[in-house]
C-alpha cells in the first residue's frame, strides 16, 4: 500500500514527472505485464504513478477494471497527445507516467519514445524477437534517448544452468548498443494469474521469486530515472 513501503531515498519530489516508456514492435512480448508491474511497484513505494494506455487493445485499462482495490490510475491515452497527457501529469503532480505502447505503427512508437526519460524494450529470449527489436532500438538511439532491453519470459535454468537461448539473446543485444537490464522476468504462470485477477504478483504473492524479479526490476529502473546526484567534492577533498 502507498505509504506503507519506505519512500526511496532519492527525492522524487519537485523534479516535475518522470517518464518511462515501454516498447516493442513485436506483439506479446510483455509490454503490458511489464508496465502493469512496475506501475504497481512504483505504486507501492509511495510515487504517484499514471499508466497512459496506448494500446487500442485497452489491456492496462481491462486490467484496472479488474482491479477491486486502489492503485496506480490508467488512463487510454492517444500516442500523438502524449505530451499533452504528460503535461497535465506533471501539473497533477505526479512523479511517474508510465507508457505502455501498442507492437504496431513505429510513428505511435515515435511519439512515446520523444516523451520519455527512459525507454524499456521488451522482448523474449528468441531469435525473432532479437531481430524484431532491431528497429526499436534503432528507434531509441534515433532521439538520443536512453533506454534498455529487459528480457521476459525467460525460461526456468535446468540443473542450475541458464538455457543457451537467454545467453544467445544477450549477447546478440550486446551489438546493438543498448545495454540489458541486469534483471529479467522467467515465464512463470504467477504473472499470468495475478494480471487476471486485476492484481500484481507483489500482491498476489508477494514472497514468491517473481516478486523479487519485479522488486529488482522496479530497483535498476528507478536508479535510471532518478540516477544519483554526482557527487561534488571540494578543492581539498579532491586533492587528499
Ligand atoms: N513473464 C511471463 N511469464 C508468463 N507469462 C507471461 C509473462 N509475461 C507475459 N506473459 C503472458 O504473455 C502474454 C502476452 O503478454 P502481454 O499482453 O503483457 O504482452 P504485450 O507485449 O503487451 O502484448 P501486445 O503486443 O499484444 O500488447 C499474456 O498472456 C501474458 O499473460
Ligand atoms: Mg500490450
């Protein structure tokens, strides 16, 4: 509940909206979980959080209908009033708007990834996948945006070991100049479940090992939102 978690450290306040976009020009990769999850973790940390639905699909709003108790408001946003939208967020005060975006028209994708801080590209550990983020990320690195990829629905380790598949994908993404999150989702049917139930995993099971991906997930892309003030060391700091 908001307010019942530590607020984070850093201040979040007076530095007007933060905007996250979520993306990937491929369908079903997890944009919606994605957004949904880290919309509630920032949620629950205390951030007044506004998930602008992009989708035609209305999945985020589906899901929010489903919801029976408070939580981060959803709102259907159109790409082109983007700015708009995060103005209006930012007059309201709100310390994060989250753009969960459709897999179709790169010129809708273009419009979420000019209003954001920072973009998080979404995609599965497979062959298609990697080839179908290429222009995505070429999308990003366009606007001079800074942005990473986060691999979902990774498949469980076997005898301890990950499967080729995730390394393959990590290090086909190493060429395109985009750094990986440090943090991944499995494929687990928690996340499947709680989305139904209009509930987050945090909520739904909140001991369990998805919800400590989606706590370090929501960790790694606050600190790019909110990356810690360098620090200023005077003259005689500098010189000891
Ligand atoms: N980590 C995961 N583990 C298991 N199932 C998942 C996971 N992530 C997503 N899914 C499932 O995969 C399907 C697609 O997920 P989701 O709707 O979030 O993708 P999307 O990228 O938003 O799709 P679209 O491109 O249609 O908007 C859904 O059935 C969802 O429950
Ligand atoms: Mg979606």
């Amino acid at each position: 509940m908001p307010g019942e978690t530590d607020r984070d450290e850093r201040d979040h306040g007076g530095g007007g909206v933060k905007t996250l976009a979520i993306l990937s020009r491929k369908g079903g990769t997890g944009k919606t979980t994605v957004s949904l999850h880290l919309a509630v973790a920032a949620w629950r940390a205390g951030l007044g959080v506004l998930l602008a639905d992009c989708d035609r699909q209305g999945s985020a709003g589906e899901w929010r209908r489903e919801r029976r108790t408070t939580g981060p408001v959803v709102i259907s946003a159109k790409s082109a009033a983007l700015f708009a939208t995060q103005q209006a967020a930012d007059r309201a005060g709100r310390d994060l708007m989250i753009i969960d975006t459709s897999p179709t028209a790169s010129e809708e994708l273009a419009d979420a990834v000019r209003c954001a801080d920072f973009c998080l590209i979404v995609l599965r550990p497979s062959f298609l996948d990697v080839r179908a983020v290429a222009e995505t990320a070429e999308l990003v690195a366009r606007f001079g945006k800074s942005g990473a990829f986060v691999i979902n629905q990774a498949p469980p380790r076997r005898s301890n070991k990950e499967m080729a598949c995730v390394g393959d994908t990590v290090r086909q993404l190493s060429a395109m100049g985009i750094p990986v999150m440090p943090i991944g989702l499995r494929s687990r049917i928690a996340y499947q479940q709680s989305i139904g139930e209009g509930q987050t995993v945090l909520e739904s099971s909140p001991s369990s090992a998805a919800a400590k991906e989606i706590g370090g997930l929501w960790n790694a892309v606050q600190a790019r939102l909110w990356p810690a003030p360098v620090l200023e060391l005077s003259d005689e700091a500098a010189e000891a």
